[in-house]
C-alpha cells in the first residue's frame, strides 16, 4: 500500500465509520491514499441513536466479521469517522 502522510486517522486506534451506505466498527491497521483497512471489525445496521452508540457504546444492530480478518474500506466513501473509545463488538446483535 502506499503511505499517506497528511491524514487524521491514527493506525492502532479503534473507528466508528460512516460511510455512504454502511457503518462500521474496527481496528485502523493500515491507510493508503484509497483506502482504510480494519481488524475485528463489524458491519453496524442499526446505530441506534447516535449520542448512546458513540457516547456509550450502544448499537442496536452488529454483525461482526471474523475475528482478525482484513476489513478495506474504501475513502472515498466516507462520509466521517470517530474514534471508537469502547470495545469493539465481537458478537451478533
């Protein structure tokens, strides 16, 4: 992958992301100019309301992917992101 130097994400730290069409959690363990790769990542269907799902942690609807595997999210279908400051989820809601 290419490095990229001048970006706000931090690799090793934990995401919420939004994209244009999915919600995503995980682990930022590689960023190229057009992409972001997650671990322990998961699949949000349903955030619930906002403030509780980044404040607290609660989300409505999780569907994991297996543990370890590679997660690439395409940047230029972000629309934000957010550190996640809560375990990521692991099981199926």
């Amino acid at each position: 992958m290419a490095k990229v130097t001048k970006h706000g994400f931090a690799v090793g730290k934990n995401y919420f992301i939004r994209t244009v069409t999915n919600h995503f959690t995980g682990k930022l363990v590689a960023i190229s100019d057009q992409e972001l790769v997650l671990v322990d990542a998961a699949w949000v269907a349903d955030d619930g309301r906002f403030t509780q799902a980044i404040g607290k942690g609660e989300l409505s609807e999780v569907e994991p992917y297996p543990d370890n595997q590679e997660v690439i999210v395409g940047r230029g279908s972000i629309v934000d992101a957010t550190l996640w400051n809560h375990p990521l989820p692991r099981t199926q809601k």
